[in-house]
C-alpha cells in the first residue's frame, strides 16, 4: 500500500502544501511526490491513494492560456513548466480496481469564496469519473495574493489534513481486511 501526490505548481505555493500533506501522510503510508510533468501516464499497481493538487486558475483547474498568463507574472521560471493537472488528468486511464483518491487547491485568500472557484472541486469529478473513491472533501490551502505567499498556517493546515487523509486510508483499509504495512 502507497500514496501517490501529484501537484501541480506555478509559484512554488501548491508545491509547499503536497511536501506539508506528504509529511503527515507518511506517518500512515509509505508516500512520494511527484510534479505532474514528471508524474507516470499510469499509476503503479501498489499505488491505493492517489492525491492531486493544484492552483485555482479562472474558477478552476488552469489551462495552458492560464499557465502562459502565470508565467508572465514573474521574472523566475514558473514550477510547472508543461503539462497541467486537467491534461494530465484527461489522460489517466479508468482506474480497473477500487482506489482512493484526494484533491486540494491553492486560493487566493478572498471574502466571497464562491468568487474564486476551485481546482479540487474539479479535479474531484474526474477522479470519480474514472473511478476513484473520494476518502475526503475536496482542501483548499489559501496564498495572500495570487503569487503567494501562503497564508500563515496553511502548512500545518496541510500536514494536519495529510494526517487526517492517513487515518482514513488506514481506517477503510482495516475495514475492508487490507493490510496497510
């Protein structure tokens, strides 16, 4: 049994939280981090938890108009350089057994939240599209403006959240009769 984190990242934001959640994550599992260009076009068979994660562009998962914006926001080279969660995501094969799976985002800290959107959300429907079982709520870790930085206590926020995602994870596997050693 293993989880697998796949961000995406612009800022370097939505990397700091997958490291935070992978941290209290692998109190429970064995966990590895992965940014999407480099994340495998399929999923090992060990793999039982697949966490992804990425920046709310225009109300929702970015697009590669949106990267191209990002990108021109700063003068360093951006994170993730190629391919974005929603293209990765289109590509991930239907899923053949029952896997769990968790999404979160990174928001700018606004006070209508329904003005923001969010990645999760949408990443979370095609999950569930290919066959994932959603063990939380979709997360939302807040930054202070569009680039960052992070909203003060997101990481613990993120390394608790992980915990709590370990929990479950155990508590289905136990369950279910799996073994989670």
């Amino acid at each position: 049994m293993r989880a697998l984190i796949i961000y995406e990242s612009m800022f370097g934001n939505t990397r700091d939280i997958a490291y935070a959640i992978a941290e209290g994550l692998q109190r429970y599992v064995p966990t590895d981090v992965v940014e999407v260009g480099d994340a495998p076009p399929e999923l090992a068979e060990d793999v039982d938890l697949l966490v992804v994660g990425a920046p709310t562009h225009a109300f929702g998962m970015s697009r590669p108009r949106t990267r191209t914006d990002a990108a021109g926001r700063v003068a360093t080279p951006v994170v993730s350089r190629g391919v974005g969660l929603r293209e990765w995501l289109r590509k991930l094969p239907k899923s053949n057994r029952r896997r769990f799976a968790a999404t979160f985002d990174t928001r700018a800290e606004m006070r209508v939240q329904a003005l923001t959107g969010s990645a999760a959300r949408g990443a979370a429907k095609r999950l569930h599209r290919r066959g994932f079982r959603l063990i939380r709520h979709p997360e939302s870790f807040y930054v202070t403006d569009v680039n960052g930085p992070l909203a003060a206590g997101e990481i613990g926020h993120a390394e608790f959240w992980g915990r709590q995602l370990g929990f479950s994870l155990e508590r289905t596997a136990v369950r279910r009769g799996y073994s989670t050693e």
